[in-house]
C-alpha cells in the first residue's frame, strides 16, 4: 500500500498513512498524465534536434565553416 | 517595511520513501507562501515531475513553462503546477532544487505562482524549467499536497513550507 505523510500545520504534527482508494486512483492519473507529457516534451526535443541537424547541414553544403553556422545559431 | 520568512514546517522522507507531502491547516496568518523542495523520485526515467495541488483541488490550473534540457529549449503549456524532479536514471544521490511562490494565498482573488526548478545530473541531461501559473479559484489556501506525480520520493527529499509577513 502506498503511504502518503500528512502534516498538521497547526499542530506541528506529521503523520503517515495509508492512500485511500480515491487516492490512489489520481496517483495513476497523476502517473499516466505525467508519462504522456514527457513522452510529448522528448518527441518535441527529438524533432527541434532533428530540425537543428537539417538546418546545420544546408548551411555547411551551403559553404559555411562550423564556427559561422556555430555563430549563426548563437 | 519589515519582512519576515518563517519556516512552518519541514518534513523530511524517511526510509522506505512516500508517495506525498500534504500540509493541512496551513495558518492564514501569513502574506505569502514559498514551498521549498529537495526530490528525488524512484522512477527510471531521465527526469519526473514534482507536482502540487491547492486544497485537494486538481483543477482550474493554468501554466505557461520555458525548459531547457540540457541540449534544447522548450515551451509548453500546462494544467497543473510542477517543476523538475531528479529520476533514478541520474547522477546517485542527487536531488532536484525547487520554488514556488504563492503571493496573496488568503486572498478571495485567483492565485498566481511561480515555480522554478532545476535537476541535477552529471551528464548532458540537465533539465531546468521557469513557471507562471494562475489557480483560477478565490478560495484561500488552506492545504497544499506535494507529490512526485505518481512515483515515490525517495529517502531524504525535503518540503519544506515557509510563511512570508509584509511589513
């Protein structure tokens, strides 16, 4: 069972205790939604590189040196 | 003008790990709130999310995030609040750095925040990330529940809540 800590402000009280039922099915929401953006932020990282390799190899066929494409996309 | 910053509680994650760090009966005696957060989460994964809700409210959040990866720069929207939290894939006994300040959490207006937060490893992947976020709510904030979305925050994570006076 997952435990979940739960401090009273008032009191200066922490305790630990079991996930309810309720708890425990937004934890896996929390996990899949979760899952989904990254998966969505490494898919958009692998295209923006993927974009950033095409660019760099027109402008190298073009006849830049790597240190005028390197200050072009400074 | 005096400003005070009063530590109100800091819990630390002891052995075996836990799923979250919930604050209850959070004083209304305060201007602002800062929560700080030292994570680290059990999930095999380049980075996981630290994520936070206001009075056990999932809803009406709205994000606007700037990211670095390490090798990129991103952007994305979002409806939740969350910042970086270091994974099992990283660097041993590294943890994340996070803040999140919520000005005016006793106010009857929509609660803004900011969330920074950054990741550490000792590679490439590096993630950091820079949050505006608003809680379209006009309740005041009475408890803040902090998890690693899902996954299990490991031995040693701290949250720690501090309460912030204006003069």
């Amino acid at each position: 069972m997952s435990k979940v800590i739960e401090v009273d402000c008032s009191t200066g009280i922490s305790t630990e205790r079991d996930m309810t039922e309720a708890e425990l099915a937004a934890q896996a929401a929390m996990q899949a939604q979760a899952e989904k953006q990254r998966e969505e932020e490494e898919e958009a990282q692998v295209a923006a590189d993927a974009l950033k390799a095409s660019a760099t190899a027109k402008l190298s066929a073009l006849g830049l040196t790597a240190d005028e494409i390197a200050a072009l996309t400074k | 003008m005096t400003i005070a910053m009063q530590p109100i509680y800091t819990q630390t994650v002891g052995a075996g790990g836990t799923t979250g760090v919930n604050f209850l009966n959070i004083p209304q005696t305060f201007t602002d709130l800062q929560i700080v957060v030292s994570m680290r989460t059990a999930f095999a994964a380049n980075y996981q999310y630290i994520q936070v809700f206001f009075n056990n409210n999932g809803s009406n959040y709205s994000a606007t995030s700037l990211n670095g990866s390490g090798t990129a720069v991103f952007t994305n929207r979002n409806t939740q609040i969350e910042a970086g939290a270091v994974s099992a894939t990283a660097t041993s006994n590294t943890f994340s750095s996070v803040s999140i300040y919520i000005p005016n959490y006793t106010s009857a207006n929509f609660k803004s925040y900011i969330a920074d937060g950054v990741t550490e490893n000792n590679a490439t992947a590096g993630y950091q990330s820079l949050t505006a976020g608003l809680w379209r709510d006009t309740s005041a904030i009475n408890r803040i529940d902090v998890s690693g979305a899902g996954q299990t925050i490991v031995q040693n994570s701290t949250v720690t809540l501090y309460g912030i006076t204006k003069g």
